[in-house]
C-alpha cells in the first residue's frame, strides 16, 4: 500500500494455504499497517474516529473489521504469556501446521474442533433444503452485484438517499469460513430496500 493513500484506505488479499484461508489487510491509519488472519478479513467495516492533526478537529474514517478484532483481543496475547506454562491443550482446526506447532512445538494436546463445527454446520445447511435454497438465493444476488458496477452504484445510491454517509456493500460467503454465509445474510438483511429498489430500477428478472 503506498503512504499516499488517504487516511482509512485498505486493502485485501486472499489465498489458501493446505486448506486453510488466509487474508491478507493492509490499512491506512496515521502509517500503513498489516495484518494477516486465518478467521476474519476487512468486511464488514465500519467507521472509527481519529483526530485530523491538519484540521484540528475529529473524523471518522473507515477501519475492517479486522482492526476491530485485533484490538478486541490484544490484551489476550499478554495474558498467553502469563499463563503459558497452565495450558494442557489447545482447540483449533485441523490444518497440518497448526497441528504440528501445537503438538510438537507447545507440547500441548490437540483438540480440531473448529473445522469440525464448520463441517457441522455445512451439513447441516446441505440438508434442511429451505436454508439451502435461501442462501443459493442470496449468493446470486450478491454475485450480480459484484459483477455489475452500476448495480452496486445504485446500492450505494439508493442507501445515500435515505440518509447513508457510508454506503455499504453486500458481502460474499466464503464456503470455508463459517462466519462469512451470517455475515452475507446479515448484510442483505441490512440493505434489502436498497437491494430491492436497485433490482426493480434495473429490471432483474433472474
């Protein structure tokens, strides 16, 4: 990311490494900064306040929301060093790496329960046939917004008319995070006027 880029600015790369989902977010606050999860990528942002140093005054500026879990969750890294030496076991998802580093490395049990309950709740989503149906649905509409500029135009246009400073976007299920299908569901649950609107103005059919 260049240093030139406007305060809130970021960036994001995605990939998989022996199974495992990697993103990549790069961030424009006062300095770029970078971060790299297996969990969480930038969507959905939101809008966090910083002081304009130029201006003297407050703004808000966007911030992924990787950010956000980041400093949620930073104080827990301290207390891992504290308590480093009263841990018996570890819970994560069943990539080699990971297995290896905690087994070997740690000398921790193991315990893959996060890819399991991932592969819980996809069965489950596979087999009660509305669900499925429903986020099939929903997965179209978001894959023609994304590939339509002047679609999403109208998303953004439409939700400025009724008052939005940052227009959202629709997010897209990642199959192998699990969080990612609640966050599309809840992001078009979020924006369904201005989806519905865009889709009557433009006349989509299928």
């Amino acid at each position: 990311m260049k240093k030139s880029v406007p305060r809130g600015s970021y960036e994001e790369q995605m990939t998989s490494f022996e199974g495992v989902d990697l993103t990549a977010v790069s961030w424009k606050d006062n300095k770029p900064v970078a971060f790299l999860s297996s969990y969480v990528g930038a969507e959905p942002v939101s809008l966090v306040e910083r002081f304009d140093k130029a201006n003297k005054t407050r703004i808000k500026i966007t911030c992924p929301h990787i950010i956000k879990e980041y400093n949620a969750h930073m104080g827990g890294v301290d207390l891992l060093y504290i308590f480093i030496d009263k841990i018996n076991l570890a819970v994560s998802d069943n990539a080699a790496y990971i297995k290896k580093a905690i087994s070997q490395q740690l000398g921790w049990k193991h315990f893959g329960y996060v890819h399991t309950i991932n592969l819980i709740v996809q069965e489950a989503i596979e087999k009660y046939v509305p669900i499925k149906s429903v986020i099939e649905r929903v997965k179209l509409i978001v894959a023609y917004f994304k590939r339509s500029t002047k679609a999403a135009q109208k998303v953004d246009e439409f939700q400025k008319q009724n008052g939005a400073t940052q227009p959202k976007r629709l997010l897209q299920e990642v199959p192998t995070r699990w969080n990612s299908t609640y966050y599309m569901l809840d992001r078009i649950i979020e924006i369904q006027d201005a989806v519905k609107l865009s889709i009557a103005i433009l006349g989509v059919t299928s």
